[in-house]
C-alpha cells in the first residue's frame, strides 16, 4: 500500500514538471526565430512608410572655387639692344668686341649682304664642241689683226657648256665696251648681269639697361674707330637707322 502512495506520489511530481517547464521552452524556442526574422535584411519597397527612420539632412560643405592663373604676361624690364659697324672684316669686329667686353655684352654677327653685281661676257653656246673650238680660233685671229685685247677661252661645262667666255667684269661700263667691239667684227655677245653676296662685320649690344646707359658707353668706344655706326637694334632683331653718327 505504501509503495502505491509513493508512485501515485512521484507520478503527480514528474506530470508538475512537466506542465511548468516544457511550455516556457517552446516558447523560447519560438520567439527565437520570430526575433532572427525581425533582424534579417529587408527590402525597401517590403518596409512601410512607419516603419523607417528619417535622419535630418547634411548639406554638403560648399566646393570653393577654383583659382585660375592669370594668363596676362609679366612685364619683363625694358631693355636696350643696339648694333655697330660696319666693321672691316671679322678680324676687326672681334677686335672690337674683345676691348669693350667690360662694358656691356658684345657679340660679333656676320651677314650676307648684296653686293655690287658683276657682268659677264660670252657667246652663246655653239651646237658642238668642234664649232666652238673653231669660232674661238677665228675670234683670236680677228682680236690680233684689230690691236684688242680681250681675254677668251672655251667654256667646257655647266649651263654654258661650249660657249666662249669675253670676260666678267665688275663695271658695266667695260663689259659694254666689249660688247661694241665685239659687234664691230659681226657678233652679236650676250652681257649678263650676275647677282653676288659679300660677308658684312656688326657687334650687337645685347641687354643694356637702357639707351641712356648705352649713349654713354659708346661715346668712349667709338673712339678707336672713327668708321663704325651705331643704331638701335629692336631685341626681336629689327633693325632701325642709325641714332648716334
């Protein structure tokens, strides 16, 4: 009889267990996946309009503007170029140069310039080497039997190839006489005018720091050459006339 008390006892204790314990668990267990669904990630169009939080906007802090460089050029200081010469070779510009080094930047500057042209003398290209050798002996034969003096000679090649040169002369005033005597014995010459070049001697006064400084200068430097000239010589090289005889 004892024994039945005792289970039915034992038996009421295990069912009190059971009743308290198990639904706490369930519970836990199903609130568990109600609270992982709550945190996961949702869309923004899922999500009504309650349920978001507003943040108070952030103005963006204003870009200063950008600094442009000034594209005006700097006035750099006002200098003063000149030129002297002409000089009568290079030699004596170097000379020149080489003395007044002290005083200012000097720089020898060698130039083609025109010369007086030349005038040259000839009869025409002959259609053959033979008839122009034959012209020529009789041309010296005529030149001997009229007392004249003119220098002739074959030419062998270039534009003038078996031609006969009368001479190239620096005056024209002797090239037409030539000319006249030549057309005195029947033969009509050609006078051609030939263009040459010649090399021109100048010292250039670069950078000085003004036209006053450089009047005072050259009045000591065109001493040792009562030949030269001086004349302001715009930096860019262009050249004006003379200013200081």
């Amino acid at each position: 009889m004892r024994g039945v008390v005792f289970g039915l006892l034992f038996s009421n204790l295990v069912y009190l267990a059971w009743n308290l314990f198990i639904p706490a668990q369930s519970e836990t267990r199903e609130a568990a996946p109600a609270a992982q669904q709550g945190e996961g990630v949702q869309l923004l169009g899922e999500v009504s309009a309650e349920q978001l939080l507003r943040y108070p906007g952030q103005q963006a802090a204003p870009v200063p503007p950008l600094v442009q460089a000034s594209t005006e050029p700097v006035a750099a200081p006002a200098l003063y170029c000149a030129q002297i010469g002409p000089f009568r070779d290079a030699e004596d510009a170097q000379n020149f140069s080489n003395t007044h080094a002290q005083r200012m930047s000097l720089t020898v500057d060698i130039r083609q310039v025109p010369a007086a042209p030349d005038y040259r003398v000839f009869l025409p290209p002959f259609a053959s080497r033979e008839l122009a050798a034959s012209t020529l002996e009789t041309l010296r034969a005529a030149f001997a039997a009229n007392n004249l003096s003119i220098d002739t000679y074959l030419m062998p090649r270039g534009e003038l190839e078996n031609g006969i040169a009368l001479g190239l002369f620096s005056e024209q005033s002797n090239a037409l006489n030539v000319q006249r005597q030549m057309q005195g014995l029947g033969y009509q010459v050609v006078v051609r005018t030939e263009e040459k070049q010649a090399s021109e001697a100048w010292v250039l006064a670069v950078g000085v720091e003004s036209e006053e400084e450089f009047a005072q200068q050259w009045a000591q430097m065109r001493l040792t050459r009562s030949y030269i000239d001086a004349g302001e010589k715009l930096c860019e090289t262009i050249a004006h006339a003379p200013q200081f005889p």
